[in-house]
C-alpha cells in the first residue's frame, strides 16, 4: 500500500507535469459531452431549458415521488492530509466590508452560499435562480445588504457551464432579482467576470464579461455599463473582459484587462470618467496582441499602485504601476506554475503596497513589489495545507495577516500571513460528481467520483471520505455478488486507464492497483473511461467490462486478466463513451455506445469471441450519453444524447437498429443519464443539465421530478435499484442526493401512451 500512495502523490499526484493535458481532455470531454461544436447560442437554448423546467417544476409533481434528500458530500475528508476536508471548486468570494463572519461563496458548478460565522457552515442561496456556475460577487460597501452575483464561471468560456447573466439581492441573500435589462439594452454576457460599482453614484454599475459559444467558435464579450441600477445597459467596449478594478480614492477611475489569444483589442484599459470612455494603456506593457487572460489589482494603501498579472506568448508577467497606470515595470517573468489560463488571481495587502499574493497551480507571496514571488503551500502531497488550482484571493480589509484562499478543493482562511491555515469547507456541498455508485444493499452507502477531488465514499454519512487520491476520480462499481469489492477510476495515464480495487468494501486506504495485463497501451482511452460490471448467477464470476475503441472484459475472481472481446468498434481514434450490461438468463447482454454517435450491442458478452452487432441504425448521431436496457426485456432499450438540439432520448423495442425519438416534454438540454425503474419498467428517468424528469408511459412524455432539487443542477447519473427501491442522483456541482421510491405507484404493462392523469396532480 504504501507503494500505491508515494505513487499517487508522485505521478498520479503530480499538478504541474501533465495537469495541461487533463485540462484538455476535460474540454473535450465537456464540448463533446453537449455538442458545443455545432449548436448556435448554446447559452440561450440552455436559459430557455431552464424556464422550461421550472414552468414544469412549479405547475405539476409526479405522483407519489418523496422530494429529494441531500446525501451530501457535506465535504469529504481527504485521507490523512493537513489540508482538512475538500469540498469543490471554488469560483468567487465576497467578504462584508465590516463584518468578516459574513461571506458570500460562489462555485463552478455548485450555487451561491453564505455564512454568518465565519465559515463554520453554509447554507446556499441560489437554488431557485436555475444557474450553479457562478463568475463573480461583489457587495455594495455602501449599502453591504445589496450583493451583485455574476453568473458564468470565469476562465472557462466555451467548455463550462453557461451562466444567465446578472443578479442582485437587496436584502442580504435572501432573494434575488435579475437585471440583465431587455430588447436592445440587454446585458449579453454568459460568462460575467467582473463588477464594478461606483461609489460616486450608486445607479452606474460596470460589468463586464464574455458571451457565448456558436458553433463551436468563441464570442468575445464585452464591458457594459448601466446608470439606472440595471434596468438597461449599454456596450461601452468590446471583447473579452478577464478583470476589473476601481481606484479606491478615486471613484470615476475604473482599469479594465482585456483579452483572449485571438482577440485584437487585448491588453489594459483605463477610463476616468466613470466608464463612459476608455483608452489602452501601453508603456511598459505587451505589445497588442501578444496577451491572453490577464488579473488586475489596486492596492488599497496607494491608489496610484497598481498589478497586472497577464498570460503572454511562452508565460505569464506580473507588471507595476507607480502612476495610476501611466507607466509599468516588469517585475517578474515567470509568475506562473502552470495553467494560467484556467486558474490566475491576484491580490495586494491592505496597507503595504510592495505585499501581494498571486494564485495559479499553488499560490505565492511577494514582500518586494513582485520581483521574487515565494510558495505558500507545498508540492501536491499530504504535507499540503490548501488544495492546490487557486482560482480565489481575496485579503482582509482590515488585518493585513488575514486572507483567504479558493480553489478546487474549497476554501480556507489564514490568520497569521500564510503560515497555518483553517478550513473553511465544512458543509459545502459543491462536489462536481461525474459518476455516482450504489450499495446493492444499503442505499446510503455510496460512491462517487469527483473533478480532482478523486472518488470518495459515504458510510451513511453526509461527510464522506476520499477513498484514493488521484486527482479527477471516474467510474465505480461494486461487486453485485460481493459488495466488498469495489472497483475505482481515474483518468488514463502513461496509455493505459488507471484501474483500483478494494476488498473492504471501498474504505479509505485500501485500495490497490489493478493490473493492466491483457489492455493494450496508447488506445483511444477516454477521459471518463467506461467501466461495468454485472453477475450471470452462481454459474459464473462476476465479469468487469473496460472499454477503449475496443471492449475487455476481466472476471471477479481473476482480477487484472483482461481479454480484448471486440474488434475495433467505432474507429482507430474514436472512443467508446458508455458500456451497459443487462442480465439474460444465464448470460449477460452487453451494449456499447460510442463518442461518435454509433451503438453496438452483443447478445453473449461472457462468450470467448462475442459477436457483435452495430444497431446504430436510424439513430441520428451524436455522442451517446447513456444507454438503459430494461431488465425484463434486455430489447428495450433507451440511448440518451448530449445535444441542445432535436431529440435527447431514443427508444428501440428491437435491441436497437430502429429508433424513435421519444421523451416529449424533456427540455431543450443535453440529456446525460437514463434510468429504467426495474419494478415499474413504463417509469423512466431522464437525468439533463437542468435536473431531473420521469416518465410513468414508457418514455413517451415526461414532467419534472425536481421536488427538493436545486434547479438547474447538472445531473450527470442516475442509478435505481429494485431492493432497495432508491433513486440516486449525482450531480456536477451539488454533490449525490436520492429518493425513495417505496410508496410511488407502480405501473404494468399496457399503460395507456401519452396518458398523464394518472400520475401527475397540479399543484396550487
């Protein structure tokens, strides 16, 4: 064992070498996943989904479905490291102007929170607005109970979770209004980056941000103002708007950083005349063109100093100012260690202008203006006391010893200038699962693997427990025959997928690795690698199936003894994206489902040479997202996709080749998750990026099934079980949660198609 953990810390663990390269799978895997690619205004569609959902939600219930209960994570202990418990990813902070209790967190794809005490628990309060991602807060220092929420996680454009634009709460949180204006003076911006208020009128407000993806090219963005609170806005500028800050002694001197690799007007901006007008700055500075996202800061013990942290061609600058922007020094060349265009941040102390703090991968201190910058926080590793990928900084206004720190493992504070840390992650429930197991016998025991923050497991616990550190956690599957043995993923590394297992039903620390004898290196392995398993009965083991563009299976009893039982399915470089087995008999039916959009089925997977047969069909392309057999008729059988347009679910009654589009009522989003009830097979559950539908016909209509679901949650997957009779859902940004299916009317064959009556009620 001890040889797996140095090996994890080493490099499994390892967050600089290799980290670029996981970032761009994940795209990928995020563009692919929802057909980015190829759909116009994917924001629009998804905002429109969205109002969809919760016209649903509000007008009807389905009968005799329990709400949905938070099964946590309420953090997640990370084995033995000083880090504390980790939560998510972290992607804006606000802390009361007088108050340090008060602060306002936002995540990537997990809500808005808030505390009153300083961090000792959350509790979240954007669960009705129908975005999680959230880009920026700002609170009004003059008016500390009206808070601004940018929408749109910053950093990410094309391959994240699109916003709805701005918000505004007037009465601390309570309830939120949205002030995006109308007609031709709309606020366009999917991704908001930066809010400015000015303090010399509190009705003119700046925000600036970036837009949308069409078609799979970038749209750049814009800055915009308002002089009425909000009500409209006009574009003042346009392009990509990666930051803005406000002269704290001056307050109609606003600077704005500008740029994207591609876009012309890159580079910093100032105006002096609350916004209205704008000219570029350039002494000193990169030549035009030549920078991509960069971090403003001004420090609060001189307004005329000023910090630009800014991607350049081969690094990253940290540049000063002396004279509100005049004229910059370059003061470091090499202020990044690594992805600076996913996580960059910047911050100066509250009374000593040559003190900052900058964030990319770790994050550092510099005492001298930037000329040598120092690391706060250790190599990845146990011995580390903030999880690493800083996406937040942000100092105390009034105790130059006290910041705190955000990134993808949640937040912590520090009170003593760096040298030891609380963790602030307590109950946040931010956790981006990818894929969600269950305990064949207890329902509140499960699994799940999270964006790097491994897999982890609840012991009927809201607390769960990291099982295996390995930055991004995939795919688990417990052992239906023997729930002791759990089987874990990671992303692929060195050519192969990393495969563990655990003969203590999953608990921290005892996994071990599985053998990759029999896979072949350097195939098309997935970022979320496919991996199953299903028992045939007594007569045989347990057999685990892994998929590349090729699918192998390994038997329970001979772990790691793969055998290659397909040809080459959908291409020398295209991978297979899903594997669902279904028990026939005696034998197991195996379908496979590519990234390419083509379906493959085999009606003997435990053959030594399974046949196999492509029943792609009619069906219409696309990723396939999922695949549901029904368990009495391994012929019916649902595929959903990850597209904005047309149709999200299809159904064969023939074991695939012909398909009907089906699912009326889901959506306009990426379907990514289909389930059918094994004791009521006409009910099917859908899983989108919006949240969760059932349909009691067989698949023919469907309403909401989001009683105690935050709307717009992403659900990622969904398992059901037939004792015990649960639904569990993981989710990308709100972790697990489930509900009870006991006391839900069951449905037999012959239900009358397209027949809502009889199982949804409205509501008053």
């Amino acid at each position: 064992m001890a040889a797996l953990t140095a090996l994890a810390q080493g490099a499994l663990g390892d967050r600089r070498d290799g980290e670029e390269e996981q970032i761009r799978r994940r795209v990928e895997w995020f563009v692919e996943s929802r057909g980015l690619d190829r759909v116009h205004r994917a924001d629009l569609r998804r905002r429109q989904a969205v109002l969809e959902a919760k016209t649903m939600r509000e007008a009807e219930r389905p009968r005799g479905l329990e709400p949905w209960r938070l099964m946590g994570p309420e953090s997640m202990t990370m084995l033995d490291w000083v880090m504390g418990p980790v939560a998510g990813r972290v992607s804006a902070l606000a802390v009361h102007p007088t108050n340090e209790d008060v602060i306002y967190l936002g995540a990537a794809s997990g809500g808005l929170w808030k505390t009153i005490n300083g961090g000792a628990s959350w509790m979240p309060i954007f669960d009705d607005i129908g975005t999680q991602t959230i880009g920026t807060i700002r609170i009004d220092p003059a008016s500390p109970d009206t808070v601004w929420v940018g929408t749109g996680e910053q950093g990410q454009n094309c391959w994240s979770y699109f916003g709805m634009g701005l918000f505004r709460s007037t009465d601390g949180g309570a309830t939120f209004e949205e002030v995006n204006g109308s007609g031709g003076a709309t606020l366009d911006l999917s991704y908001i980056t930066s809010i400015v208020l000015l303090s010399g009128d509190p009705q003119v407000v700046l925000v600036g941000g970036e837009t949308y993806c069409d078609d799979g090219n970038w749209i750049y963005g814009g800055l915009y103002r308002s002089t009425d609170g909000g009500a409209a806005w006009t574009e003042v500028m346009d392009g990509a708007v990666t930051d803005m800050v406000v002269s704290p002694g001056e307050p109609d001197v606003v600077f704005a950083a500008m740029g994207r690799w591609v876009q012309p007007s890159n580079g910093l901006y100032r105006s002096t005349d609350d916004g209205l007008t704008w000219s570029r700055l350039t002494a000193g500075l990169p030549a035009q063109g030549s920078t991509g996202r960069s971090r403003l800061a001004v420090a609060p013990g001189d307004e005329q100093i000023l910090y630009a942290l800014m991607n350049e061609t081969g690094g990253v600058g940290l540049f000063r100012s002396d004279d509100r922007g005049e004229n910059w020094s370059r003061r470091n060349s090499d202020a990044c260690d690594g992805q600076c265009s996913y996580n960059l941040v910047l911050a100066v102390h509250p009374t000593d202008p040559s003190t900052l703090l900058t964030g990319t991968i770790k994050f550092f201190r510099s005492t001298d203006g930037g000329v040598s910058l120092a690391p706060l926080i250790d190599g990845w590793g146990h011995t580390q006391k903030v999880h690493q990928d800083t996406h937040v900084l942000v100092w105390s206004k009034t105790d130059g010893n006290r910041f705190w720190v955000g990134g993808d493992g949640g937040l912590w504070r520090s009170d003593d200038g760096g040298s030891t840390f609380t963790n602030l992650n307590a109950n946040l429930n931010i956790t981006q699962f990818y894929d969600i197991e269950v305990h064949p016998v207890d329902p509140a025991t499960l699994y799940g693997g999270s964006q790097d923050n491994s897999s982890s497991a609840s012991f009927a616990d809201p607390h769960w427990n990291t099982t295996i550190v390995t930055g991004d956690g995939f795919m688990n599957v417990v052992d239906p025959a023997d729930p002791e043995t759990v089987i874990q993923s990671s992303y692929p590394w060195d050519g192969y997928p990393n495969l563990f297992f655990s003969v203590a039903g999953g608990a921290p620390g005892s996994f071990s690795w599985l053998p990759v004898d029999g896979l072949t290196q350097f195939e098309p392995w997935p970022w979320v690698t496919p991996l199953v398993a299903a028992d045939a009965g007594p007569a045989t083991a347990t057999s685990l199936f892994v998929a590349s563009n090729h699918v192998y299976r390994s038997d329970f009893d001979s772990f790691g003894n793969w055998v290659k039982i397909s040809g080459n399915l959908p291409g020398a470089s295209v991978s297979l994206s899903v594997l669902t087995p279904v028990v026939d008999e005696d034998t197991i039916v195996l379908y496979a489902g590519s990234s390419n959009g083509r379906i493959w089925r085999t009606d003997d997977a435990l053959a030594i040479s399974p046949t196999w047969v492509e029943v792609t069909g009619d069906y219409p392309g696309s990723k396939v997202t999922d695949i549901a057999a029904d368990p009495d008729d391994p012929q019916r059988v649902f595929v959903t996709r990850g597209e904005f347009d047309a149709s999200r679910l299809y159904r064969s009654t023939a074991g695939g080749g012909v398909w009907e589009a089906v699912g009326a009522g889901l959506p306009g989003a990426p379907a990514n998750t289909v389930a059918i009830d094994p004791r009521s097979t006409l009910r099917v559950f859908v899983g989108t990026d919006v949240g969760v539908f059932v349909s009691n016909n067989g698949g023919d209509s469907f309403v909401a099934a989001m009683d105690g679901l935050p709307l717009g949650a992403v659900v990622t997957d969904l398992e059901i079980d037939d004792d015990p009779y649960v639904l569990t859902a993981g989710t990308y940004g709100r972790g697990a949660w489930q509900t009870d299916l006991t006391d839900a009317p069951l449905f037999a064959d012959g239900f009358e198609s397209g027949d809502t009556s009889a199982w949804s009620v409205t509501v008053d």
